[in-house]
C-alpha cells in the first residue's frame, strides 16, 4: 500500500486499512522501514505521511498462481455471460502481469497456475446475457471522464427512436446493462437507460458533471435489483426451516437480521424493485413470508396469477 500511493499514507490510515490498533501499525511500519530503507517520511502537520516512491523490489511484486487463476477465471466468467468487452480488458491486464514478471518467476508459477485452471471453473447461471457493445461502452465512459453530455437515438421508453441528450452519471452492470443518467433539460434526477437500445452515441463536448455529493452505489443500492420504483420499508420472516441460510444471505447491503426466540428470523431493509424482489421470494419457497409492505404482498400474488393462468388446465 505505501509503494502504491503517490501520497503515501498516514498511520492512522495505516491502522484503519489494515484493521489493527495504532500501536500495531506503527510496529509494521518499522518492520516494513527495516525492509525497505528507501520509505520517505512527508511532513503533512500535524501528521506524517509514509510512502516507498521507488517501488518494491521484484521479488514482492511478482504475482501468485491464486492471483492470476482468479484473474484468468473472472475473465472467463464475464465471457460466458457475454461481457466481452471487459473480458477482454482483464485478458489484456493478465497479459501485461505476465510480460512484467520476470522469466524465472514465471517458470515457478506455470505448473501451479496450470493445475488451478483445469482443477476449477465458475458455474453460470441461467439469464439473460448482458449487452455490451465495445463501441456503446467506449462512448459512455469517454462521456464520464469528460464531464460531458451524451447524445444518442434511444430505441426505448413511450417514444422509441427519439434523440437524447443526457449528462451520465455512471453505469450499473448486472443481468443487464444500463447507463445511469439525466436527460438535459428536463430535471427528472438520474434513470436507467438500457445499454442495448442506446444507438449512434455521440460525446457532444458540453460540459455537464453529475450532481455534487452524488453516489452510484447508493443510488444502485436503493433498489433491490435494477428496476427503481417506490421505496418501500421491507419486513421478511424467514421460518427456522430457513435460519441457517437467511443468516448467511444478503436481501440488501443496508439490511437488519434480527434472529428470534423461536428459531425464525426477521430481515428489515428498505428498497425499491418489487418486482425484481418477489422474483426472487419465489426461491425460497415456504420458508419465507412477506410482514411488509402490502405492495409486495400483492406484487407475489399477481405473478403467481399470472404463472397460474398460464399453466392451468382448461
């Protein structure tokens, strides 16, 4: 951490990366100086900054067969769920980790990293493929490193075809893909736009910056999924049947797990997406039922009218 920060690091910063008291700290930092003569001290009063500008010495730099199965692996995962263009990206960086080791490390980690990769794989699940058009994404981001407005034929919403012109706020990958902005002009706050219905994009050079103090993961975390709709107070009671497995199961990062005297277990989080979230109620058969809110409840009784009509035998 000290090599790879230009500013270098505090030991109180020291202390709340790494999780350990102050004095714990200060005895690694001395270790650490021990190793590494070439550690700086920054005046920054009232406190001192620590860093290593030359970098580390190979021999701590050089990467483990753990590291770049899990590298290789994720590149592979995001490839079968069709994310090519940062399945490339991560191939590219593996690529670019291996050409900078040096040749005898490589040949200590070729025969472990080969046994890794053919002795584990990552199951994907059914779903639909994530839309990721290199061209559409290249768009976007330069559009979000340049403060600027995005101006693009959007094949969606009540009038499919028209031209937007939006300031991006991010992008929200998951199932599918969307752009997170606002369009110009009308001050309706952030939406999602679905990457695979945004045509002919164009960085238009006006700069627009996302509102100060704005966050994507808060605003991702307001939902359960993708979709945004009301935001409504959730109450679960997972039955004991289901203890073990709500105890280990995130519904919502905000989320309250109260276990119970009889054995049963309350989740309470507030999100939108009902939808999306009586989807998955559906997995869990009955060992879970909705206390709230009624929108829920009637959202779970309308998919399975729905699923019944379908189904149901004349």
């Amino acid at each position: 951490m000290l090599a790879s920060s230009a500013e270098g690091l505090t030991l109180d910063e020291m202390a709340e990366r790494l999780g350990v008291g102050r004095r714990t700290a200060e005895r690694m930092r001395d270790a650490v100086w021990e190793m590494f003569p070439q550690l700086e001290v920054v005046e920054e009063p009232p406190t001192k900054r620590f860093r290593i500008p030359a970098g580390l010495d190979g021999l701590f730099q050089a990467p483990t067969a753990e590291e770049l199965a899990a590298l290789s692996a994720s590149a592979e995962l995001m490839d079968r769920q069709g994310a090519a263009a940062r399945a490339a990206a991560l191939r590219s960086l593996e690529q670019k980790v291996m050409s900078a080791t040096r040749a005898a490390a490589r040949r200590r980690l070729a025969p472990d990293l080969e046994a890794l990769l053919q002795a584990e794989t990552m199951a994907v699940q059914a779903g639909p493929r994530p839309f990721e058009d290199e061209g559409v994404l290249a768009e976007v981001r330069e559009a979000l490193k340049a403060l600027s407005t995005l101006r693009f034929r959007y094949d969606g919403g009540s009038n499919p075809g028209r031209i937007r012109e939006v300031t991006p706020y991010g992008i929200l990958f998951g199932r599918s893909n969307y752009l997170v902005a606002e369009e110009v002009g009308l001050r309706t706050g952030p939406r999602n736009w679905r990457l695979d219905r945004i045509f002919e994009p164009e960085v238009t050079g006006r700069y627009s910056p996302r509102p100060e103090g704005f966050s994507l993961q808060a605003y991702a975390d307001e939902s359960f999924g993708i979709y945004q709709d009301d935001t409504e107070d959730v109450v679960l009671r997972v039955t004991p049947e289901g203890r073990e497995d709500a105890l280990r199961w995130r519904f919502h990062a905000r989320q309250k797990v109260e276990p119970q005297d009889d054995g049963s277990v309350i989740v309470r989080f507030r999100a939108s997406g009902m939808r999306e979230l009586a989807w998955h109620l559906f997995t869990w058969g009955d060992r879970l039922r909705v206390e709230a809110p009624q929108a829920l409840k009637d959202m779970l009784r309308q998919e399975l009218e729905v699923a019944w009509k379908a189904h149901v035998r004349n």
